[in-house]
C-alpha cells in the first residue's frame, strides 16, 4: 500500500531551477523515464517497501490455504475481523485462532523471508590485514 505513494512522492520534483531565463544548454537531454527510474532505484525507503513486499507475498505462498484465509480474515484493513467472528468463520475456538497465528508468525521468523543482520565480526577480523 506504501509504494504507489512513494512513487508519487517522489515524482514531485524538490528543488527549484535558478538557471530559469539564463543561457540553455546545448546538448541537453531530458530522459524524463530514466531519470524517475533512477530516483526510484535510489530511494532507500521505495526499496525497503518493494523487498517486504515481495518477502511477504513469497512467504504467503509456502502457507497453507488455511493459514492464508485466517490471515486476510485478521489483518485486512478494509475488513478486519474480531477473534470472536474468526473462531465462527474457521470453525475453531478464538484461543485455537490466537495459537495458529502465532505459529504463523513464528514460522515467519524463523523463515529466510525475515531481515536477518549478518554478523560481520569474523570479516572484521581477517580486514585488518
């Protein structure tokens, strides 16, 4: 939901021209697509949204269909459902419901889809050579 904001965000240029009324370059192209692209590419928070983005749907498709419905049923914000309406719509218990989510996201964390910090202490002592 964040990225087509961001794109948006970013197509909004940030810096006036003071150049304007002076000499015009010669030689001068305006690439305006190559030149959004790379704003796009270099924009650390748009690329921070695209790889959850693409972590999650990825770790969507190694959960079950059951799985997947008791997430839509939770967390969709256009609709979200209580535990109450959850337990009545997947025919469990809500404590049944609570259990089967938090196996969920302790698959997730244990999963190569989450943001792990690779620990760079053993480089960091053959770097000093």
């Amino acid at each position: 939901m964040q990225i087509k904001p961001r794109k948006i965000e970013l197509q909004t240029p940030e810096t006036i021209d003071e150049n304007i009324g002076s000499g015009t370059a010669q030689n001068k192209e305006n690439r305006v697509l190559d030149n959004q692209l790379i704003i796009e590419e270099g924009d650390h928070a748009l690329q921070s949204f695209i790889r959850d983005k693409w972590c999650m749907s990825n770790f969507l498709k190694i959960l079950t269909e059951e799985e997947r419905t008791m997430i839509s049923l939770r967390y969709d914000r256009r609709r979200k459902r209580s535990w109450n309406q959850m337990a009545r719509i997947l025919s469990k218990s809500e404590s049944q419901c609570h259990r089967d989510l938090q196996n969920i996201k302790q698959i997730y964390r244990k999963s190569v889809f989450a943001y792990q910090p690779v620990d760079n202490s053993e480089y960091q002592k053959y770097a000093s050579f």
